[in-house]
C-alpha cells in the first residue's frame, strides 16, 4: 500500500516573473502530496 497520494503529476516550477525578481527561485520545484495514515 501507498502512504502518501501525488496531488501534481509534474513539479510546479516559478513563473518568469518570479524567477525575474527572485533568482534563487530558478531551482525551485514545489512537490505536492497527502500523507494518507
């Protein structure tokens, strides 16, 4: 059995304008999952 569930299938990257005005934003990648026990 799993215990966590993947709520986005792709890791969200920052928009342009983010990593324009925040360069250290470049590598970030938000993953997203729900803890089931």
């Amino acid at each position: 059995e799993r215990d966590l569930i993947i709520i986005t299938a792709k890791p969200v990257e920052p928009s342009e304008n983010e990593q324009r005005f925040n360069a250290r934003a470049r590598s970030a990648k938000l993953r997203v999952a729900e803890k089931l026990r």
